[in-house]
C-alpha cells in the first residue's frame, strides 16, 4: 500500500513482481494472486505479464520451480521489463518472495537482483517470535553487500498479542541502524483472501506506518 500512498501524493506509480510460486487454481485457472492483488492494490493500469514475468505454480523457491517445472529463468527479460516499468512512472515499487537468500537461479540470489538494479529497499518482517534473529540478519548481510535500507516494516501477519510481539519492536529498535517504519497490524479480511478498499487500506497505512521515507 506504500504504492497508493504514493499515487495519493500525485506521483505515476509501478509495480512489480518478477517470480511469484505457489500459484492458486480456480476452476479455469492458475492465477498469480499476488500480483494481481498488487496491480489492484496500486491503481496500476501495466500489463500483467510486465509486472509478474515468471509465475510457477510449485510453492518453492523460483530456481527450485524453475527446475521442476522445465523453464529455464532468463534474467534479460526481468531487467527488461524492469527498466521499461521504471521508464514510464516516478517510482516503482517491487515486491520480493522469501528473503534476501532465495535464489532465483543458479548461484543468483534476491540479493543479488537488488545489486543489480540498485534499489533501496524495505525489511519486511513478522511481528513475532523469530523476528528479531531474522531482521537483523537480513539488515547485517544487505549491509555488508552495499544495498541500501529505507527502513523496517513489522507485520502483524497472524494476529497474535503475545509477549514476544509486544516485546520485539522495541529490542529491533535497539539494534537497528535503521528506522522501524511501523507495524502493520492484522485484519480478518486480509485472512479471507477478499479484495479490499484502495482507500481503506491506504488509510491504514498512514494510520499505522510512516511512509515519508519511502514516498518523500
């Protein structure tokens, strides 16, 4: 939703979400969920096929999908599609899978495309137990390879209020050398799949999240 604040400020907006695995079936077909939802959560009128070039309907890794799925990843095309999105709009905003660490083919990581494009980017983690050990690992190895942090986002993701999700912004606080931008909290309907309000979900965002690093 970082996207539609963006648009809410006059900005021409993109997005992008170069692999997407674990496709949902519909009684016709296997859709990309995530992009979709993304492309509507956005505004953006781009093509689906520039947005989200690789889809595989295994729920692994892309290079992992890639091999059981025969296709071979051919990374020309995502920088393609990549620099035409950020050719035509002020910003673009592109969406990982995994972490930093997933590779997309042999011996290339989701780190290694943010070197590539150098791109700054947003930790975005879960709000609970496991989240300090995994947040300030990423932080540390983005850190290390020179890629830029705007901040971290936590997501409440399960709903839960206990003593770790309480507890864990604050001690992220501590050892980050970069800003908690806020926690993003639970709702039902995000559960449920349904798509939701532009409006009300950018209404969240500014009510939760402080979006002025990323969208200026």
């Amino acid at each position: 939703m970082a996207a539609y604040c963006a648009i809410k400020k006059g900005l021409d907006v993109g997005v992008m979400k170069p692999f997407e695995s674990g496709l949902s079936r519909t009684e016709k077909d296997l859709l990309p969920w995530d992009a979709i939802r993304l492309r509507e959560a956005s505004g953006s009128q781009d093509d689906l096929a520039v947005i989200n070039p690789y889809t595989f309907e295994a729920p692994l890794a892309p290079e992992a999908a890639a091999e059981r799925e025969h296709v071979r990843i051919d990374l020309g095309i995502v920088d393609r599609m990549y620099n035409h999105l950020l050719k035509n709009h002020d910003i673009l905003f592109i969406e990982g899978a995994g972490g930093v660490l997933v590779p997309i083919t042999k011996d290339f990581f989701f780190l290694d495309l943010m070197k590539r494009w150098n791109v700054p980017t947003i930790i975005v983690s879960r709000l609970g137990l496991g989240t300090i050990n995994h947040t300030l690992l990423t932080r540390r190895i983005l850190k290390q390879e020179g890629v830029p942090v705007a901040g971290v986002i936590l997501n409440n993701n399960d709903g839960r209020h206990d003593l770790a999700t309480k507890t864990n912004p604050d001690i992220l606080a501590r050892y980050l050398d970069v800003p908690i931008l806020g926690v993003f909290p639970y709702h039902d309907i995000f559960a449920k799949g349904a798509p939701t309000e532009r409006e009300w979900l950018a209404e969240l965002v500014a009510q939760h999240l402080n979006m002025a690093p990323i969208t200026g």
